[in-house]
C-alpha cells in the first residue's frame, strides 16, 4: 500500500516530524559527546540509522522496494505465492528484533538500550512495511482519526529513541 496520494499527507507529516525530532536528538547527543571528548559511535550509528529513515519518509523508499518485488513476482508469475514467504520473513524479522532487544549488551545502560530498542524497533517496522503482508497492512493503515496507526508507531518510537539518548547523555556520555 503506497503512503498517499498527496506528498504533505497527514500521516507522511507526523513521519517527517517524528524522524526529523530522532535525527536532532541523535545529532545532539553526538554533540554532547565531542564537547565532553569521549567517542560517540553509537549516537553517530543512530544518527545515520535515523538520517536514513528520515528520507525514506520522504522519498519513499520502503515503497519502491516493495513495488520491485511485487513487478518481479508478477513477472515470474508467482505473486499468489507470496503469503507463505512473507509470513515466513515476518517470523524471522520478529525473532530478530526480540533477539537483538533482548541481548543487548548495554543492558545496565538504561538510555543507552532504549535508544537502540527504538531504532531496532523502528528498523523492524520499515522491514515489515516492505514486506507488506496484507493482515499486517490492515492494522498499520487504519486510519487513526487523520493519521495512519503507523505514524503513531513512527512517532512513538522516534520519542523512544529520543529518550534513551537524552538518558543516555544524563546518566553517561560515553557510548
């Protein structure tokens, strides 16, 4: 399902905003660390991870990939095929998400593993939209009064990523 028919959408505007609020924090926290001396790759990995998802928002990006494999599935003729594999990738992304949110190595570091749960958490739901599962696309674009429900995840976890690098920067500088 293509994000719109309009670019300044309600749903693409709570997505910009959301990324663009990640993508400053991140920058901040970055910031912070070049002022205190102490090496920042973590918040430089985040800051691109965000960055990226940001212009996916714009350029669309997870649509383009995903309208890809649907014109090669249709071309191989095998696009009634596709539940199967993309139930079966949805399994495998979600075993991935929860394995990498549950062993990550920066558990006592509450900021830290927040801001990396929102970024892994929002990497997980831009694999899942490219993936387009129709039952999994019915919850995701309801509409949520003007908006999408996704945009409230978007947004919801781009505050979660903010967070955790705010805690992060309180608590510990070095990352």
């Amino acid at each position: 399902m293509v994000a719109g028919y309009e670019w300044f959408s309600p749903t693409r505007i709570v997505g910009l905003t959301a990324y663009t609020i990640s993508v400053l924090g991140c920058v901040a926290g970055l910031e912070n660390c070049r002022k205190s001396g102490v090496p920042g790759r973590l918040f430089v990995l985040l800051t691109g991870v965000q960055l990226v998802l940001l212009l996916d928002m714009a350029f669309d990006w997870r649509w383009k990939i995903h309208g890809f494999w649907v014109r090669e599935a249709l071309a191989l003729g095998v696009y009634d095929q596709r539940r199967s594999p993309q139930v079966l990738a949805l399994a495998v992304l979600s075993l991935a998400m929860v394995l990498a949110v549950v062993f990550c190595r920066f558990r006592r570091r509450v900021g830290v593993a927040l801001a990396l749960t929102g970024t892994l958490l929002s990497v997980g739901l831009w694999c899942c939209e490219c993936i387009s599962w129709h039952f999994v696309d019915q919850f995701l674009y309801h509409l949520a009064g003007k908006v999408m429900v996704v945009s409230l995840l978007w947004f919801s976890l781009a505050v979660v990523t903010c967070f955790g690098v705010w805690l992060a920067d309180r608590s510990h500088p070095s990352l």
